[in-house]
C-alpha cells in the first residue's frame, strides 16, 4: 500500500472531522523508511534485548492490572489504542495514532468536504485552541479568532477531554446548533458564542484582482487540488487583466500547512530551476531533495508571499523556496516554525498512524524548525498584536524537534533587491486604523502594505532564480 507525506501543524484537528487537512494517505511514497528497524536490533548496550523484553513484560503487567482492578469495566480495544496513542504523541507534537474511524475521518476530509464549524484547532493546557479558522464557515462568521481558547461546548468544560472528544462534540449534523464560551487574550469576559454546524466545503484557493492588474491568490491549506486550483486562479486572472498583470500576490497567512508534494509544487509554479526543498531522515538514505521542473506560471512576474504566525509546514516550504531564491518578497511576521515531515502509515484494520519521520530545509539548507520564517518586511496586523499573540508556536509546544543538521546560519541569504520603499513601510498601522473587517479589504494592513512593495518592484518579466 502507498503511503503520503504530509506537512501537518501539530495536533490540529479541522472540526468536524478528528485529523486536520493533512491529505490521503493512500497516494505515493516519498521514500521513507516505513518499518522503523526491530527493536532487538536498535543499537545500544548487549543487553537491549533483554531489557525490550523486561519492560514488554513491565506493560503487560499494567494492562491486566488495569483490567482486573480499574473501578470500572474497561474495553481491551481503548486500552490499547490509548497506549499507542501515548508511545506515539510522547515522541514529538505531531506524532499520534488514528483509530479507524479517525482515520476514514481523515480521508473524507482531503477531499475538500466535512461536517462541522470550520475551525482548525490543537489543545493547549486543558483547553482547546484555535489556530486558525477557516474561511467562510460558521467559525469565521461568528467572529473566531486565531489563538482564541474555547473553555466550554454546550455547557459542558473542555477541561478533562481529549482534542478527540473535543472534537467529536463539536461535529454533528448540519443545520444543528452548538454554543461555545470562548476566552480571548486582551478581553475581560468570556465571549459567548451560538453557531450552526453546516457541511464545510473547504475552498483552498480564492482569487480576486486588484487594481485591475494585480493577481491576488489565498491559498488556505495544502490539499490534493491546491496546485490545480492556483494554476486556474492564476490563468483566470490573467484573461481578466488582459494579459496585463504587473505582479502577484500569494496569501498564505493562517495556511496550517498539508501535503508535501503540493508545497513542492505550489513553488514549482514560481521558480525556474534550483532546488525547492530537501528531507534528511533518521537514515541517511531516505534522505530526498526536490528541484524545481522548470516553467514559471507567472513568467517572472514580481510575487510578494504574506506570512503570520499561523503559516506553518507546506507554507513555510513555499514560503522559504521563495524567500531563499529571491523570488518573491515575504511580508507579515514571523511563521510558525514547524521543519519536521509526518508520514500516515495505515494499520490494516486498526486505522493509521501519524509518524515524524524526517526534517525538511530550505534551498539554502537552513532549518526552520522552532525558528519559523522571518519575512522581509515586518508588518503587523494590528497596534495591539505583540510577537506571541495568535496561535502557539512550534517552539513553545512540548516535545517539540530541536533545530539541527541545517546551515550554521539560521536566517536567509542576505538580499540585495528590495525596494528602497521597504525602509518606509511601518511595522505597525497608523493610529486609529480601523479593525481588520474580512469584507473589507481596505482594513487589511498587510495586504495594502504587500500591495505597496509589489507596485515597488520591478516589472520588466524576468526569468526566476
């Protein structure tokens, strides 16, 4: 069975569903190891075998402890599930197991389709987190925000739940409704929340034109159809303008990340030639390096790529490709930090597992892992937003990947191309701008700050680095 790479940030389930959009795992291997190598065999003193066996033994005793003696009747099945589940989420953040309904749950959703709110979240001392939500959706409508923390659903405290059940409450059929207390950093009272659960059609790219001549794609997650869609959003926008766009601008702000070979080829799209990304795995041979296949969509039109704190995995791929061969400016602030692969493994009737199996790096051969990606114009969204406000970053999640193997350097090659506008650009908006309205592009300080830098930059089409 063929197995599928993925670029998942941590622990984020879509609600509605128990996996975030970390696509099918029933696609092409990238080349991992899938069977990690025997345990009598794992290097280490002449006695490994014996002591494997002796805590063996030390996790049986428990697992018929807990079955003759615990309160209650327990099942066999979730005892076990439980303990995989354990082995596997004390690794690393992203690491966990997927029982088979979980799994199937998983599958559903790389197909753009689930039932839910629409939110992307993780779990964060007993409460649930929100990431990010998704756009269009109840979430989003009802006015939930990046780094909210939900404390209780239908009355009930999140407090004692796991993200799973969490989960599992917060799905249901459309059409049904559902409240949620929610606490926000900076506001005093609990904010009250009722919303309707309805199906979640996820569409991962929206396009619009700006001016008249500037190309702006979002791109909300990395599924199976991110790089067809972008490519229609692009050529679509291209006819509108009349053939005469002077530039792009490529939105990947609260993008959680998905499937690495659709970052690979997202970055594709924009870069000529060069390397796009590489994969170093716990055995040097499993190792893999991807190269750009030649054909800029954008004939070298200038691209400014947006980044926050919520662009994590695939988008910092895409992001740090970009970056690292000078073909586009990055502005926003800093991403998540996430520079670890996860590979699904399917179980044979028992569901699939998700396990950490390499880190990636940049062109330049710079891990981001707990770093994130600097942009080059530092722009907030808003006065008030300090560099730990929204979502968690890979570096304060516990168990995180430590940062190694990559260029002694950390940051980005040094670059000499940028408009003498950046110097002018404030990292702040001015006092008493309006709060960001999603239906008004207009109170988007990124963006129209992106949209300064890219008008900046040059126009004559040429080919990419």
């Amino acid at each position: 069975m063929k197995l599928r790479t993925s670029l998942l940030l941590g622990a984020a389930f879509a609600v509605g569903l128990a996996a975030g959009p970390v696509g099918s795992a029933l696609q092409r291997q990238v080349g991992f190891n899938l069977i990690p190598p025997a345990l009598a065999q794992d290097a280490g003193a002449a006695n490994s075998r014996a002591e494997t066996y002796r805590l063996l033994t030390l996790f049986g005793d428990v697992f018929e402890r807990v079955r003759a003696e615990y309160v209650e009747p327990v099942n066999d099945r979730e005892l076990i599930e439980n303990a995989i589940n354990g082995m596997l989420t004390g690794l690393d953040p992203h690491s966990n197991y997927m029982n088979a309904k979980s799994f199937k749950d998983m599958q559903v959703q790389t197909k753009g389709e689930f039932g839910g709110l629409g939110i992307e979240v993780t779990q964060e001392n007993g409460y649930i987190k929100v990431i990010s939500p998704i756009d269009d959706t109840p979430a989003s409508r009802a006015g939930v925000k990046a780094g909210d923390l939900i404390t209780s659903l239908d009355g009930q405290s999140v407090q004692g739940l796991s993200l799973n059940e969490a989960v599992d409450k917060m799905r249901g059929a459309p059409n049904t409704k559902i409240n949620l207390v929610i606490r926000r950093e900076g506001v005093d009272k609990p904010i009250e929340l009722t919303m309707q659960r309805e199906v979640i059609k996820i569409q991962v790219v929206k396009s619009r034109l700006i001016d008249g001549d500037i190309a702006y794609i979002r791109v909300t997650s990395f599924s199976e159809q991110t790089d067809a869609s972008l490519r229609k959003a692009f050529q679509q926008l291209k006819a509108e303008s009349g053939d005469k766009l002077r530039g792009v601008v490529l939105d990947l702000r609260n993008n959680p990340g998905g499937l690495l070979d659709q970052a690979v080829a997202v970055s594709d799209d924009f870069i000529n030639t060069g390397e796009i990304v590489s994969t170093r795995a716990r055995h040097t041979e499993d190792g893999q390096r991807w190269n750009a296949k030649g054909g800029d969509i954008t004939n070298g039109l200038p691209v400014v790529v947006l980044i926050n704190g919520g662009s994590a995995s695939a988008s910092e791929i895409v992001a740090g490709a970009l970056q690292d061969h000078q073909r586009a400016i990055l502005v926003g602030t800093r991403s998540f930090g996430k520079g670890s692969v996860q590979t699904v493994m399917p179980l044979p009737g028992n569901g699939a597992m998700r396990l950490t199996t390499a880190r990636y790096y940049t062109p330049s051969g710079r891990s981001i892992q707990n770093l994130g990606i600097t942009p080059d114009v530092e722009v907030r969204s808003s006065r008030t937003e300090t560099p730990t406000f929204g979502p968690t970053r890979e570096a304060d999640l516990k168990g995180s990947l430590k940062n190694t193997g990559g260029t002694p350097q950390n940051s980005a090659p040094p670059r000499n191309d940028l408009p003498p506008v950046v110097k002018d650009i404030p990292k702040l908006p001015p006092e008493g701008a309006a709060a960001y309205d999603p239906t008004k592009p207009e109170t988007d300080y990124q963006l129209q700050e992106a949209l300064i830098v890219l008008k900046a930059m040059p126009t004559t089409r040429r080919a990419s680095r």
